[in-house]
C-alpha cells in the first residue's frame, strides 16, 4: 500500500516509476495489482519480465523512452543499459535483499538521479545497520491488516504421517498446501511420495527451470484452485498471494535462511484464517546455527515480527560478518550475502603525503564480535547500543561509548569487547588508506590499498624498525608477513596495535 501510493503521487507529478522485483512470478502479481489499483486513472503500466515477447518487450522500451508509459514492473531486466527512461522519478525494489552485487552496484548508480523506496520484510543486516547508523532511512510497518492471524509454526524431524496429516486436514477444509523443496533435484519423486500418502491430492509442480509457458499455467491452474497441492522450490518466496493457501510444509528447512524461512512462512496466513506452518528437518543433527534459525522462526510468530528476526539473523551470523567476516567461509550456514557495511565515518583530512581516501574499509577476520542478549537484553538498547559504536569517528568516541556502556549494563563481555576492538581496527585501517584487512592462505594477512609503493615507504617510517620487515609493499596490497599463523583474535588485537603506530602520518590521529 505504502509503494502503491508512492507511485501514485510519482506519477501525478509528471514522473516515471520502475518497479522491481526479483521473480518474474512476483513482478506478474505486482503489475495486476497495479493495474486493477489505477484503472480509473490515466495511468499507463507496462511489464518487462522473460513472458514478455520480444516485440512486446521493444514496444515497452520505446514507450519508456518516449514518456508513453507511466509506470514499468520488471525484474533484473530493469537495470538493463537497454532500457531507457525519459523522466524516472522514482525506482521501488521489492525484495531488495534478493538481488546480486551487480544488480546493486546498477540500483546505487540510480540512486544518485531518483528517489528509491526498497521494501522488505526482513531487511539484511547490512540494510538494517545502514539505516540504524543514519546512512538510510527506516520507516516500520508493525500493524498487521485487520483479521490476519498468527501463524502456527510447527517444527519437526521429517515424519511422513506428519506431512499426510497436515495435507489432508487442510484439503478436508478445503484450502491448498504449498510443499517447498530446497531444490529441483528430487522434486518428482517427492511428488510421486505425496501421491502415496494422500492419494485423492490433486498436485502440480512449480520450480524456476520450467519453461516459462509452463509455469505461467502451472501457477494459473494453481490460484484458479484446480491443483489442490503445490509442490515447489522457493519460486513462491516473494510476495505471492493465493488467499485459500493456509498450510505451508517446508522440506530440509535447516538448508534455508532465516529470512527465506519467514517468507516462505508469510506466503499463507493472509485470508484471516488459521494457518499451519510445518517446518521438517532431517532427524540427524544439526549444525549450531541451522537449530538456531529453526528456534527463531517457530520463537517469533507474532504478526509484524520481521524486524525482529532480522535482528536475530543478524546475531546469529554475528557482527563480525557485518564487517567481512562471511567472506572468509561461514556462508555454509547461512546460503546467501549479507556483508554489511556499518560506517560511513569521516576521517580527518591527510596532510603531507599521498594517503588515498577509501570509503569504507571492510575487515574479513574471522572473529565473533557481537552484543550477545543477556548483556543488552532489551531489543531496543541494543539497537542503541549498535547505533552509538556505529556513529564513532575517532578512538576517543569508540572508547566513551564503550565506558557508558559499562556504565550502563555492567562489565562489556568478551563478544563486545571484539567488536569494539573490530571498530578502532576499521577506524585506524581507513584512515590509513586501507580498503581491505584478510588473510592470505594460512602464513599472511594481507590489507588492500590504492596507494602507490612511494606513499606506504613514507607512510611506515612511522613503524618500528622490528616490524618493519613484517610489512612488504607489493602492488596495491601490503602483506603482514606472518600474522595469519596467530589466532583471528589476536590477529585482530595485533594488527589495531601495529597500524596505530601510523598515526602519526595522519593530520588528526585517531587516538586524539
């Protein structure tokens, strides 16, 4: 409702509107939505997504260019150098979690010119700490629509008679079921045992490698109620809306993320009827964190609770990946991006010497840095707690923050005190004119630069003469010779303590 008006009052004014979505599935409910919404206004809509032909699709693109149609719903084929828009005003992105580097890197390059409203139900940390730390701004929908009720969420090790008693108890009370499989590998032999045990089901089959007239029939005879059953991969995890679905069962849930899970949980429940979310897990066990994702998603029913489990998504992977730390192998848990850029600090202007300005730095040591819930167990202070270390520009402020911290909640656990050590290492390393901290097989650390070798001579005079030899120069990068054999956590302590020793080069040292 908030976008729909968005585009209204974009439109109205004499502005384009680009909508985007990351399934095509999505982008065709989202164009008949708007379609039925403006129908008694001049408003023009188009859809580009892979249904479209390629006639149909070169007249969209010339209607775009000349100013013919008002509002465009696509997905990634948006950002296309192809497209081109006579006045765009406003891009709306659903789902903006789901779409890749390059796809953001596309969407940032427009930021400069319009306005963007990004939507989703559960932001990824890096989202999330943006707009916590100012660089973006939040508004929270918290209020459900009138009649939704909570949804039970069922958690158990995969159990045929579960999944037989759940389908049928749903069809006896003529819903649909959605089946959701991890992956297209095995879904016909999955359909062939929902078959064998609910035998009257009517099943039909949706996944994102069917050809596109297939599946466009597949979901059609689907919402028309003519398939009892659909058995799907998560194709279905974006905005879809088919009222009479009240039971979802999700297959190998320990293989899906948190936000994934809320999603696929979301798409039922939305007629004001009691629905049932099943979650089946393999009985072996589990890893650390896929039981902590499972213990969140059935914690957190409440209507509205997205934000929160984002928060408990972000805890889960730890802060430490918010600065890097998922690039350095602990994606295995979670299965999809979520680096995290928390600062966009100021640094003191450099004097006498060429010391490149970087925007951010990223450190991809892997160490567990986070504010765990029983120091802050307040959600809301610990977002404050988050806000005040993200906001930082020198030592001196990291350091007060920390003290009032203490001050507050008592003596800073271990977990904190990295983080903060995470943060003066970010704060020393950027103002230094380092992009990147990470290490280099097994031996090295190595931290990426834009200076040139003349700079960084200049630059580590102020090191040392004992550790002079463990930092080497070598074409946009210095390696720490030695450092990677240490633990990440004194790798961490070592390199804060070690890059301080450059602040002397700097106009404003860090620790002043």
């Amino acid at each position: 409702e908030v976008a729909l008006r968005a585009i209204f009052k974009a439109v109205t004014a004499g502005q384009q509107v680009a909508l985007l979505a990351p399934t095509t599935i999505l982008t065709q409910q989202h164009y008949h939505t708007l379609k039925e919404r403006f129908a008694p206004y001049p408003i023009q809509v188009g859809l580009l997504n892979r249904f479209r032909t390629a006639t149909e699709r070169k007249d969209i693109l010339q209607r775009l260019k000349t100013g013919e149609l008002d509002v465009v719903v696509g997905t990634h084929q948006l950002l296309g150098k192809g497209v081109t828009f006579k006045g765009l005003g406003l891009l709306v992105v659903d789902e903006e979690q789901r779409f890749g580097v390059n796809q953001k890197e596309r969407i940032k390059s427009l930021k400069t010119q319009v306005d963007v409203l990004t939507l989703s139900a559960t932001p990824i940390p890096r989202t999330l700490y943006m707009a916590l730390s100012g660089v973006r701004e939040m508004s929270l929908i918290t209020t459900p629509p009138p009649s939704r009720r909570p949804i039970k969420t069922h958690l158990s090790p995969h159990d045929p008679e579960a999944i037989r008693t759940a389908i049928r108890q749903e069809l006896d009370r003529g819903g649909q079921v959605f089946y959701v499989v991890p992956r297209v590998e095995g879904i016909e032999e999955t359909s062939a045992k929902i078959r064998e045990m609910v035998p009257t089901a009517r099943i039909a089959i949706a996944h994102g490698q069917m050809d596109e007239g297939e599946l466009e029939s597949t979901m059609l005879t689907f919402s028309n109620g003519d398939a009892e059953v659909l058995l799907c991969t998560t194709i279905i995890e974006s905005g879809l809306d088919i009222p009479r679905v009240n039971t979802i069962l999700i297959e190998d849930a320990h293989r899906f993320g948190l936000s994934q899970l809320y999603q696929l949980r979301g798409r039922v429940g939305r007629a004001g009827i009691q629905a049932h979310a099943w979650l089946f897990y393999p009985k072996k066990s589990l890893t650390d964190k896929a039981r902590q994702r499972l213990r969140a998603i059935q914690e957190f029913t409440q209507l509205g609770s997205g934000y929160q489990l984002a928060m408990r998504d972000m805890e889960i992977r730890g802060v430490g990946n918010l600065l890097g730390a998922e690039q350095s192998g602990q994606m295995d848990a979670i299965g999809f991006d979520l680096y995290m850029d928390m600062l966009e600090e100021e640094i003191a202007e450099i004097r006498g010497q060429d010391i490149p300005k970087v925007e951010d730095t990223q450190v991809d040591l892997n160490v567990t840095a986070f504010v765990p819930n029983d120091y802050i167990p307040d959600l809301e202070q610990k977002m404050g707690a988050y806000r005040s270390l993200a906001a930082a520009n020198n030592k001196v402020e990291l350091m007060q923050i920390a003290a009032d911290l203490s001050d507050r909640f008592g003596p800073i656990p271990y977990s904190t005190a990295q983080l903060v050590r995470m943060l003066e290492l970010k704060l020393v390393a950027k103002a230094a004119g380092f992009s990147r901290i990470k290490p280099e097989g097994k031996q090295h650390v190595v931290m990426e630069t834009p200076m040139e070798e003349p700079a960084w001579k200049k630059l580590s005079e102020n090191l040392p003469s004992h550790l002079k030899t463990r930092f080497v120069y070598s074409g946009g990068k210095v390696v720490v010779r030695g450092l990677g054999v240490l633990k990440p956590e004194k790798q961490l302590e070592s390199l804060t303590e070690w890059l301080g020793y450059l602040q002397g080069a700097i106009a404003e040292p860090l620790a002043s």
